[in-house]
C-alpha cells in the first residue's frame, strides 16, 4: 500500500503511468548525470516501474510529488533501499521546472517524518556523487552531515550523508 | 487516496503464481547469473537481479497486468516466472515465461505457464498473446508449441531478432 502525505505545498503520492513523460524528459536530460542518468525513454520506463515494484517488495519507497496549485507532477522523492545500497536512504529528484523553489526541502521533511514514525527505521543517509553539489547542499539544510564514502557498483563513488535521527527530528 | 498493489493469485495442481518477493531475490539472482539466463538478457548481478524484480512488481501498477513468480508447492521455492510483460518498447502485451534451473524436465513450465494464459485472457482480456522467442532457444519453441502457439513471424526487440509466437484463446486450444 502506498499512502499520501500532504505538506503545504506538496501531495506525495504513487508514482502512476500518466506520470512517464516528465519522468522520461527529465532522466533523458543533462540533469540526470548525477542519478544514473541519461538513460532512453525505454530505461525510463523500467524505473518508473521500479519505483513502484520498491513499495511492494520492502512496504516503502519513493513517491511522485504533485503540486497542490497546478495538480503538476513535478519530482519523485522518498524511500529507496534496493539491493546493492549499504542501508536505507532519502533520495530525491525534482523534475525539470521545478527547482528552486524549496520542493525538495519540503518533500523530504515529510518523508524522513515517515521513515522514522511509520516505517520505524532507526536512521537513514542519502548517497550523493561528489559533483552533485545541489543536492549535497539540499543534505546540509536538511540538518546531515557527510559521513564517508561507498563505491556502487554501477554508479561509482559516492558521499555518504548521515540525516538526523528520529529523536533529533521530534 | 492510497495506492494499493494488488496482485492475484493463480494456483495449479503443483505451482502457484503469485507476486514477486524480496525472498525470491536469490533464487531469481542464481537463475540470472547462469547460463540459462542468455535467452533473456542475462546474465546479471545481484542488484540487476533486484531491479528487475522491482519492475515486475511496478508493472502491475503501471499496467494492471504482469508476470507472477512461479512458486513450487512441495519444495516452497521460486521456480521461475510466467505472465505477461509488457514494457515500454514492447509491440504489445507478451506471454513471458522462464524456468530457473533445476526443475526442467518435469511439466511445470507448461502447467505454469498454461495457467498464466488462461488467467490473462480471465483478469486482463488478453486473450492471444504474442511471445517473443530467440530463434535458438529449442526448449521455449517447444513449450510454444505444445501450448499450441503459432509462428507469425520475425520481429525485434530490444536490438534482438526474434520469432513472434501467436498463442490462441483459452478455449480455442483447450
């Protein structure tokens, strides 16, 4: 089951078919590198599927964010502990248009409340490649700290960001 | 409103056909990592193995139809897959179906996927399903054959060059 959360701005929620465009334009682009990316509209789909398949095998993930205002699907943001992944982490992308505006920040509030009172995870990280310095920024107003480092398989090098536990969030 | 995946439950006499599983990870990742896995991409590592357990599982979402891990009663373990795939590039829905090693030679991929078949045509309305086949893999023709698919013709997918097998409805093969 995959619940809605709602912020100010903000309703999470699962990721769906009619999300697939923006979800393809953005992993298509430049913007992607840090994340695996450009990958073709037909890896897109696949991990738009992922993302979905995530819930059902570890009960959480990544949901779509829609933007109260406009209804817009405007990033993907939760959850994600794939096989591979030293522990679970908060992992974000916003798509293309909607940086800049606080979403990111907002959005992994919420998630990181859910992980740590729903989910009743203990801790999380957020793995970041070094020259993501937007995201890495987006880690340090959230209240982590840069931990270390861990080689993934497929993506290579990454910081690891340590957020704030449960009780330093209450 | 929340999401729920919901995925069905098909049983046989000797299998049941259920949702993908985090525990299916090993049995899925020992099949991908072998040879038998050349007719399907393979092989690959632990973690493309889990990523392609996450697609199966998204698909049904994305779709409201997919592929069920094949689960043998008697020994409770993972033997292989059977459903429909339908992924972006695909020219449309496919009875997919592999058998992970060690239960060859004992009729269950056909009860599989003849069970798949039947239950696509009952849930989804998919009632003549192609399956995409490696003009060399012997072992999967047959077992199109003897569900009573006909060969239409080549095709490509992914960069492949394949065989189009035509299965017939339900009924009309029963």
């Amino acid at each position: 089951m995959i619940p809605v959360l709602e912020t100010d701005r903000l309703i999470l929620r699962a990721p769906k078919a009619e999300d697939f465009d923006r979800f393809a334009a953005f992993f298509g682009s430049d913007r992607a590198r840090y994340v695996g990316g450009p990958i073709t509209r037909e890896q897109a789909w696949r991990a738009l599927a992922a993302e979905l398949g995530h819930w059902h095998l570890r009960g959480y993930g990544r949901w779509a964010l829609e933007e109260k205002e406009t209804g817009a699907f405007c990033g993907i943001i939760g959850l994600w502990y794939p096989e591979g992944w030293p522990e679970p982490e908060i992992g974000w992308e916003l798509m293309d248009g909607f940086e800049g505006r606080g979403f990111a920040t907002e959005a992994a509030i919420a998630a990181r409340t859910y992980a740590y009172d729903v989910v009743k995870l203990p801790t999380l990280i957020s793995l970041i490649l070094h020259e993501n310095i937007g995201s890495a920024r987006l880690a340090e107003r959230l209240g982590a700290t840069l931990e270390g480092e861990f080689t993934h398989q497929r993506l290579g090098l990454m910081q690891v960001w340590r957020h704030l536990g449960p009780e330093a969030v209450q | 409103m929340t999401t729920t995946i919901h995925i069905p439950t098909l049983e046989t006499e000797r299998l049941i056909l259920r949702g993908p599983q985090a525990s299916d990870l090993d049995a899925l990742a020992a099949f991908l990592a072998s040879d038998r896995a050349g007719f399907v991409g393979g092989p690959l590592g632990e973690a493309e193995s889990w990523r392609t357990l996450m697609r199966i599982g998204g698909q049904w979402v994305l779709r409201g139809y997919g592929m069920w891990i094949i689960e043998h009663r008697e020994t409770a373990q993972p033997a292989g897959w059977a459903g429909i795939l339908h992924y972006h590039e695909w020219p449309e829905p496919e009875l997919a179906y592999s058998l992970f090693g060690g239960f060859e030679g004992q009729g269950i991929a056909y009860e599989a996927v003849a069970a798949a078949r039947d239950g696509a045509a009952r849930l989804f309305g998919i009632t003549r399903p192609i399956s995409m086949i490696l003009p060399d893999n012997t072992r999967s023709i047959r077992l199109a054959q003897r569900l009573g698919a006909v060969l239409e013709g080549p095709g490509q997918v992914m960069d492949l060059k394949v065989d189009m097998w035509r299965h017939q409805a339900p009924e009309a093969s029963a």
